[in-house]
C-alpha cells in the first residue's frame, strides 16, 4: 500500500479533502470512485448532439456567503456572473419566484406598495394560531391563497406527502419578500464554473500526489485496506455499516432529458409547474445558465423534466428524508461510525457520509473543516483521529 490516505467518493468533500492533504501537507492520496466518472453529483458533460452542457444529477447552482470556500473554489475555477431565478406556472400563468412583491401583485391583479401587500398577507394569515405542519407554516407566512397557488401542489408533487404531515421546516427555506427582488439565493457570491463543473472538479484532483481510480467500490477493498491506511469514506453511512441498523430514507429524483427543434423552448433556466396536475415540478433549459456562450446551437435546445419520488434499493439516494425514525436510526449509526473512527481510523463525511442536505459551499466548508480539525492535526502532530471536537 503506497498511500498515506484513502478517500472513498470523488464528489466536492472528497476533492477538497483529498487535495488538501496532498498540496498542503504531501500526503499520497488514493481516491476510489464507485461511479465512472469524478466529482459527485456536481458532474456534468456536453449533450452529444448540441454540446450544451447538462447537470446529469441536477441542475447544480454554486453561492456561498463563506469567504473562505469562495476564495479556495476560485483557485480551481473562475465564475460566470449568472445570477439565478426561478418561474413558476400555475393554471397557465406565469408568476415570479420566491414569493414576492412581483408574485403578490400579479396574483391579486392590481399594483401594490409593499405596506399593501404586507397588511393583505397579514389579514390572510391570521387564520393561523398554532404552527405545527407545513401546511400552517406557510400559511402563516403568505395566507392562505398563495398557499394554495404556489406550494399545496407543489409541495405534494416534491414529497408525495399531504403537506399537514410534513414539518413546518420545509418551508422557511423559501423567503417572502415585500419588495420586487426575485434573486434565487440571498448569498454574498454565486456564479456558474466558467468552463463547466466538471473542468473545476478534474483540476482538483489534478496533482501527482493524488490517484484516481474509477468504477472502483470501496466497500471491495475495504478488508485490504483497513487498519492500515486511514479512510475518509463519503458514501451512504447505512451502507457502510451493512445497514445494520435500517435503511435510512431518501428521496429520489427521475430526469427525462429532451433535445428539443427550437432554440429557446421556455426563455429561461428553471420553470417550476405548481399544478398537482402536471406530473414533473419543473423544467430546466441548460442553455439558460450560460447566455455567454456563443458555440451553442440557435435552432436546438436541452430541457429537463424532474420528477420526484421516495428512493427504493438501487435509485440515486438524493435528499435525506429524516422522518423521526431516519433521526433515531441516524444517531445509532453516528455511533457505530465513532467506533469505527477508534477501531479503524475511517472518518465520515459529507452528503451521503452524514446523511445531511448539504449545498455544495457546504459540502465544501466542512470537507475544509475535517482537513484543520481531524486530518492536519493527525499527519502532523501525531494526533488521534478522534479528537477535534467536530463531525467533519
Ligand atoms: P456526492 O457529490 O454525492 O459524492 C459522493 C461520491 O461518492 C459519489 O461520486 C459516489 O459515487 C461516491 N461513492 C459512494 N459510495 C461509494 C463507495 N462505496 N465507494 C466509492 N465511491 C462511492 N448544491 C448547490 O450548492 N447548489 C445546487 O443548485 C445544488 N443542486 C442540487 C440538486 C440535486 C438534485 C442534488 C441531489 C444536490 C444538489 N446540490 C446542490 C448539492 C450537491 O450535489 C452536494 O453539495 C454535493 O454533491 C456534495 O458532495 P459530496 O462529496 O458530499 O457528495
Ligand atoms: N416549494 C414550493 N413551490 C415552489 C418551490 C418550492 O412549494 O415553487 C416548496 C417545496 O415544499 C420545497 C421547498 O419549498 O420542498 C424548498 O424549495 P427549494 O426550491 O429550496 O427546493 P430544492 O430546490 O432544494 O428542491
């Protein structure tokens, strides 16, 4: 074994945490890759017959507000100045996303101030006293009305749950603005990798320290290398341990990729569909995130349809679900997982590894944060891996 350290998983948190190892302290990194290609679901690769470049895993947006993560991403890439925005349909009309001053106005029909429209969504949501589901949280937030418009369909449609039954968390992800800011993200910085996400994520493993090897489980090799060389393993946690305690629950998505005879089939990048009745919740045109590009055809385009749905053995796990169950289950495997730290110096980390929603700044930020608090203190000072105080 001619490694210093194994990093199972090549998406963001195992790039950084693998590059840093190498560049800053000479490690001898191995990445394994279960799938055929690097860099998690931040991956991406030109449509054959347009060359426009499509998210295989989902559109992916990158905005951090964390100086730190901006300024190492920007080592490995440079930015685009998009900024994102985001439509949505209900019974044929169009309307802006997040909820805001331009969504209430023309929802209603007439102009108002932003004092208007607060005293009006004020009115409409004191039907709520007590917030203990979705449903009542949004409803507090932005009346009954646009509850209904915007987010009962689309809720149902995402999580396939009557949004009484979901937890009221959900929802304060989505702002309420009473002005006509229609931003997507609120964040300091955002921007598209100028030549693609997977330029940026190739340059991160490029570094003769660092081997990569493809279409390679760890979980095969995983009785050859224990004990011997630590591990920093990125895949599902369930998993790992044999699923041992349960499956913890995800959802999945399904995307139906369409070249389509026009250059511009919706006139921007992600239109949500906000009726029950049409069965995907939104539509992504991949030209849209990149208008500067001037290669791209003007007679074809790329749509993607996404649909969602609760992941079964063998889907792509995408957001953790954490019902009560999943956080019950999650905190016996986080104990198994701190054994397995003493008894095999395997640490666990991001998305999967955590079963955590974790944006791609923060799969980032904490990938940084074992590098400093669990890896640095180890290589170079002798330190257990079990110090540090914080779950990578
Ligand atoms: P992943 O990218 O999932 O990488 C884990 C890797 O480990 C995978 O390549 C997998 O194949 C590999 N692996 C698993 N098990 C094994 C094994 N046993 N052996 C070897 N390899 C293994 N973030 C944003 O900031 N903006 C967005 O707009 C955005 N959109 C998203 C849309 C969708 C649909 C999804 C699902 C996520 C989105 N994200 C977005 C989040 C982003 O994808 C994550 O932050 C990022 O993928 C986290 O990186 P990771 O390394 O933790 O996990
Ligand atoms: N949501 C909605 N209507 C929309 C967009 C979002 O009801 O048009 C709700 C839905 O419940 C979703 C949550 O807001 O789960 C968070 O939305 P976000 O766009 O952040 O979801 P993501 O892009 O992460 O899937």
């Amino acid at each position: 074994m001619n490694f210093d350290l194994i990093v199972a998983g090549s998406g963001l948190f195992g790039l950084t945490v693998a590059e840093r190892c190498a560049a800053e302290l000479g490690l001898r990194v191995l990445i394994v890759e279960r799938r055929d290609h690097i860099g998690g679901n931040a991956y991406s690769e030109p449509e054959p017959e347009t060359g426009i470049e499509i998210h295989r895993y989902g559109a992916h947006l990158f905005h951090t507000s964390n100086e730190r993560v901006w300024e190492y991403a920007n080592r490995f890439t440079a930015f685009t100045g998009y900024r994102h925005r985001v439509l949505t349909t209900f019974k044929g009309r169009v309307y802006p996303l997040p909820i805001n001053l331009g969504t209430i106005c023309a929802y209603f029909g007439r102009a108002f101030t932003p004092d208007e429209a607060r005293a009006l969504i004020a009115g409409q949501a004191a039907e709520v006293t007590e917030v203990g589901n979705l449903e009542d949280k949004a409803v507090s937030l932005i009346g009954r009305p646009l509850y209904e418009a915007f987010i009962r369909g689309y809720t149902a449609k995402q999580w396939q749950t009557d949004p009484r039954e979901l937890p009221a968390e959900i929802i304060t992800r989505l702002p309420v603005r009473y002005t006509f800011d229609d931003r997507y993200f609120n964040d300091t910085h955002e921007g598209l990798p100028v030549d693609g996400y997977t330029a940026w994520l190739e340059r991160m493993a490029d570094h003769p320290n660092i081997e990569v090897r493809l279409g390679t489980d760890f979980l095969s090799l995983r009785d050859d290398v224990l004990g011997r060389v630590p591990v920093v393993y990125t895949g599902p946690l369930d998993r790992y341990f044999d699923h041992a305690e349960g499956a913890l629950g995800w959802r999945t998505l399904d995307f139906e990729t369409e070249v389509r005879p026009t250059g511009d089939h919706q006139g921007t990048a992600v239109m949500n569909y906000a009726d029950e009745d049409v069965p995907y919740t939104r539509v992504h045109e991949f030209r849209h995130f990149h208008p500067e590009r001037t290669h791209y055809p003007s007679d074809r385009t790329v749509i993607m349809r996404e649909y969602s749905r609760f992941a079964e053995d063998g889907d792509e796990p995408y957001y953790p679900i954490n019902t009560p169950a999943d956080r019950e289950r999650l905190l016996r495997y986080r104990a198994l997982a701190e054994a397995e730290t003493r008894r095999n110096s395997v640490l666990f980390g991001g998305r999967l590894g955590t079963y955590q929603y974790l944006d791609m700044h923060m799969a980032i930020a904490s990938a940084l944060s074992m590098f400093d608090n669990r890896l640095r203190p180890h290589f170079t000072r002798g330190e257990p891996l079990t110090a540090g105080g914080t779950r990578g």
